[in-house]
C-alpha cells in the first residue's frame, strides 16, 4: 500500500533559469527503502527536501498516508508531518548526553520518554553509551544516535541525507547493512539520497534516479542495471562498452572480429553493440572468438580489469577473475554472452 505520493510536482529556486524538480511523480510503498541518486544538483536533496517540509514545491501534490500535505500554497508544517530526518552531518546536539539526545522532542512523562529513548537506543546497538556525548563516539555510532532520534517519536516515514557519506570505506559495508536491518526491524518507511551506487544498490529495495530536475527511471536495482530505459541511467551504474557492428544475415561484423548471430538479420542498418564488463569473457582457447591488443590490465584484488584495442585504437573493457596470468601477451581472445542491440543511426 502507498504511504507516500508525488503528482507533477515542480520547483524552481529564485533566479534559477531551469527546473530543480520537473513534473515528478512517483508512489513509495509502506515498509519500503527508496533510494534517491543523481549527480550534484540532480534535484535528488530538493526533492527530500520537499517531502520534508523544508521547502515548498511552485506546483503539484504531496501525499503521505492518504493526507495531502502540500497542494497549491497550502502545506502542513514541517513539525506536523510525522516526518523525521537525518541530516548529512547528523546535527547531533554537541553539549548533550547520547541519550539526552533521543529524549530531546519527545512528547510524553519523564518516565515514558526515558523508556522510548533507552529501547531504542537498544535497537540500533547502542544499549552501553547512554551517558557519552557526541564526541566520544566514533563516526558510525554518531550515525546511529542520529538515527535513533530521528525513529524514536516513531514517523510515518525517515528521511536521510546522504547517510553514509561521513563514513571511511572499511565502516560502510558493515553500517549500510546495519542501517538497512534497523530500518527493516522497525518497519518504517524510509527514503535516502546518495550519489554512491553501491549504496543504492545494496541497501535500497528501489532506487529512483533523477537528472537535472526529471526522473529517469525508478525500479529495483536488477532492473535497473539490466534493463536501463536510457543511456543516462545505463551509465549511472557504470560504463557500458560500446561496439559499432554491422550486421548480417548470420552475426554481426565488429573491428575486434565476428560474433554469430541469427538475430542479427533483424536489422538492416549499422548497429552498436551495448554490453558491460561482466559480460564478457576473456578466453584462452581458438575458435570464433573476438580479438583486441591488450592496453592495460587492472587489478582490484577480486577481480582484474582488461582493456583491449582494435586495429583503429578503439577500446572495451572486459572483467575477467583475478588468478587469470596474461604475462608475455600482447593480444587477448574474448567473447560475450550478453549484449544490447541500438541502431548506430
């Protein structure tokens, strides 16, 4: 069921020449992660920012659980929203007690706010640090007491910005996962901006990517990255290679070499082969295969990156494991198992 909704909105800041958000619409269901992403100034923080409360939107609806929020110049106050909010920074009052924080904005007797505060504090792991401050507590802590807050008073839905942003890469597997199981204990609906794909992509059960003020594409994150509606979003998540072809009644003729086809007789024109990294195949056997000079080889421990060239300098990448030796080769044999088809013209 839908807790959230969005109709055509639309938001331009003073003196701005183009949209922040344009005509965006889209539902969020009750108990879901929806992931914000896009490039600096996507409207991806704009677009939280509205459903927050923070800001007003020139046109369009905001509804959460079946209440309109915003329509036309009318809008609930952001302290009216059941909306809570964690801030890029945390915003963590800096003079008070881990748990004299959570208790800040509760509503309730001294003894039932203590209560709330205590349990969850408990739910995000934080059971032993009630009398520390915020400076005592390590980055990924500081994200939880932020985090507790903001779910203590119990909210339709949370919002975060850029949530792991402050973290150093060894901290953000372990907290993403840690986050998502909270969230998930909790049942709270909730809604994060991030320009990290990988964020997105494990701790998200959608993901919405913007560009410049329009939504491009929302779905789960497979669908997403197999199945992107256009070349913005296909990239967002990594490069794709690009291959020009052309076709034939039985394959396709590529500068690296010919791979069969009998769905190439489909198409009468000069054709781009799409495919990424991972679908492809470096291979140490003869047969059909295809054929490029070996540019460069990467390593990143799980996996090694090879590119390699035709004869006219252009480039594809192939992912291939990390135990593969190309020591004493110039050229490398490859195929692919997956690829997209678009007409060249």
């Amino acid at each position: 069921m839908s807790i959230l909704s969005l109709q055509q909105v639309n938001k331009k800041y003073n003196q701005a020449i183009d949209f922040a958000i344009n005509d965006v619409s889209f539902e969020v269901e009750e108990g879901e992660i929806l992931a914000l992403v896009g490039e600096s100034g996507s409207g991806k923080t704009t677009l939280l920012r509205l459903i927050a409360g923070l800001e007003h939107p020139d046109s369009g609806i905001i509804s959460l659980s079946g209440q309109k929020i915003v329509e036309g110049k009318r809008s609930v106050p952001a302290h009216e929203r059941q909306v809570g909010m964690v801030f890029q920074d945390y915003a963590l009052f800096p003079h008070l007690t881990i748990l004299d924080n959570i208790k800040f904005g509760l509503k309730g007797s001294n003894q039932e706010v203590e209560r709330v505060a205590k349990d969850t504090l408990r739910l995000v792991g934080l059971k032993e640090d009630y009398t520390k401050y915020p400076h005592q507590l390590s980055g990924g802590q500081q994200q939880r007491v932020a985090l507790a807050r903001a779910i203590a008073p119990n909210p339709k839905i949370l919002l975060m910005d850029e949530p792991f942003s402050n973290l150093d890469a060894m901290l953000k597997d372990q907290i993403r996962e840690e986050i998502r199981q909270i969230i998930k204990k909790t049942g709270i609906t909730a809604i994060f901006v991030t320009h990290d794909t990988k964020d997105a992509l494990s701790t998200a059960d959608r993901i919405a990517i913007l560009h410049k003020g329009f939504l491009q594409q929302i779905d789960i994150p497979k669908v997403l990255y197999e199945n992107p509606v256009n070349p913005y979003v296909a990239n967002f998540f990594g490069k794709r290679n690009e291959m020009e072809a052309i076709p034939t009644e039985d394959g396709y003729h590529t500068t690296f070499g010919f791979i069969s086809d009998s769905e190439a007789k489909k198409h009468k024109n000069k054709v781009k082969l799409l495919f990424r990294p991972e679908h492809g195949e470096v291979v140490q056997r003869d047969g059909q295969q295809l054929s490029g000079k070996i540019v460069k080889i990467s390593y990143f421990g799980s996996h090694q990156m090879v590119k390699l060239a035709d004869d006219e300098g252009k480039r594809v990448t192939i992912r291939t494991n990390p135990g593969r030796s190309f020591e004493g080769m110039d050229r490398a044999q490859f195929f692919l198992w997956k690829y997209d088809v678009e007409e060249a013209y």
